[in-house]
C-alpha cells in the first residue's frame, strides 16, 4: 500500500509504463535513496511527537487523531524495526 501521490509519481515513471521490474526497482531506489538512510528516526523524534501531543487540548476531529496515529505508527514502526540502542 502508498498513498496516492506516492501511487501517482510510480506509474509516471517509464520503466512502470514498459513493466520493466528491474528498471522500476532502480527507479525507486534512485529516487528515494532508502538504501542510503542509516537513521531515518530517533527516539527523540517519538518523545518529540508525544510531548505535542500532550500539549494540545485535545484531538478535536477523527482526522486530526489519524493524522497523529499514522505518524506515531510510521514513526515508532520504524524505530522497532531497526536497531536504536
């Protein structure tokens, strides 16, 4: 799953529009570099948005709390993911 935009900007790309995997993956690779991140998050980052949040009165609409989930969740998922000792 990607968002729409992400979704958008992939089948823009010709080795989408040829259905050349192996020039798609590279595509990706290039254009997002993921290869080359070491540390995309800290911990500090999730103290970070907690402590925001923690500030606010309260999520005043369903959107504003998926908007908070989906970055706690990108966020905190990737840190569980990777080594951050």
């Amino acid at each position: 799953y990607c968002s729409r935009k992400v979704r958008m900007f992939m089948e823009g790309l010709s080795s989408y529009a040829a259905g050349d995997w192996a020039e798609f993956c590279n595509d990706i690779w290039c254009y997002y570099k993921a290869d080359q991140e070491s540390k995309y998050y800290r911990v500090s980052d999730l103290e970070n948005l907690v402590k925001r949040a923690e500030n606010m009165f309260s999520f005043r609409a369903l959107s504003i709390w998926r908007e908070y989930s989906q970055k706690f969740m990108r966020i905190a998922g990737w840190l569980l993911t990777k080594d951050t000792s």
